[in-house]
C-alpha cells in the first residue's frame, strides 16, 4: 500500500492489522490460561491444561483448593484474557486504517477511518481549505527520533494524521507535504525539537 499517494493527493493509513499488534495479546493470552491452569478453578478439578509448560510437578496443580492466591490468578487471568480477546478484536477488524484525502476541485480536506463495528464504523471528518494554517511536521526524539504529521487549523488545534520512526519514510513524507503544499497552496512548517534540545 502507497502511503503517500501524490497521483490522488492522498495519505493512506494502515489499521491495527499489523504483525507487531499480535504480539502482546498473544503472550496475554498464554499468561491468562497458565493463571487458570496453575492456580485457578482448574486446581479445583485438579486438571492440568498445559502439562508441558506447568515447572512444578506435571501431576498436581500448585496447591490444593481454592484460596486467596487461586481468587488473584483467577482475577489476573480473567482481566488477561478480557484485555487479549479486545485487542485480538482490533487488529482483526483493523481499527484506525483509513485515508486522508485533499480535495483541490472542492476545497476540502476529507478523512476516513474504520472505527468498531457498529453506529460508528465509518467515521468521516471533513475541513474546507480555508481552515487550515499549516501543515506541520515534527521531530521528536523519545528516545527514537520520531516524525508526525499534524493539520493545524486556524484555531491552532493540531490534528495528527500520521507518525512514523522508520527514517526510510521522513523524505518521502516531507517530499510529499512539500509538493503537496506547492500544489493545493498550503504553508508548511518542519519543527525539529530534537536539534532544540
């Protein structure tokens, strides 16, 4: 996917879909089912789910009956999986992948996002040219040198539109923005907080 489309004028954003954000659900997911079998209603039952992974001995649980440290894994557990289940949940439905799209012909600035399914799936915002003061990129160093791309309205509220630490992509974005500017007629301004600190 082109992320900066100078044939449309259009930047696209990916969604949560990404391989990165199947990463910390997934070990959540393992931790909330090892707190159910270590320690949890399975040591009520004295089934073992996981007998390769248990460290203690594979045929008894940790301990026997159900106690204050059986109802704490069984809590951390519980919220593990509610927490791993809700961000499996976004990144298969892909939330926040949308585009932002400048509109010569019309004079707007349109941007589309996926939100959760539902009355809000589809959320649309739209700003007319005479609006915006700036485009603006921004440097920081946290402690990656960051870029992000912001809107500024003529109320100077910033609207971030994209981020990125990949150097790879900061010329392509500032050669776009530039172009961008000289083509739609908008002031751009590179803010480089890292070389001010």
């Amino acid at each position: 996917m082109i992320e900066f489309d100078e044939n449309r004028w259009q930047i696209n954003l990916p969604g949560n879909n990404q391989p990165q954000n199947y990463i910390i659900p997934t070990i959540l997911l393992v931790g909330g089912f090892k707190a159910y079998n270590s320690i949890g209603f399975c040591s009520l039952y004295w089934l073992n789910i996981f007998p390769n992974i248990t460290t203690i001995n594979q045929n008894q649980p940790l301990i026997k009956g159900f106690g204050a440290q059986s109802f704490s894994l069984l809590s951390y557990g519980s919220a593990a999986l509610v927490l791993a289940g809700f961000l499996f949940f976004s990144a298969i439905c892909n939330i926040g992948a949308g585009s932002i799209k400048f509109e010569k012909s019309n004079q707007q600035i349109t941007l589309a996002f996926k939100g959760y399914p539902g009355k809000n799936e589809r959320l649309f915002f739209s700003y007319s040219f005479r609006e915006l003061q700036c485009i603006k990129i921004l440097y920081t160093q946290t402690p990656v040198r960051t870029q992000s791309l912001f809107l500024v309205l003529e109320s100077s509220r910033e609207i971030p539109i994209w981020t990125s630490q990949d150097p790879s992509k900061f010329i392509i974005s500032e050669s776009f923005v530039t172009n961008l500017g000289l083509e739609m007629g908008f002031n751009t301004e590179i803010v480089d907080r890292a070389k001010q600190n």
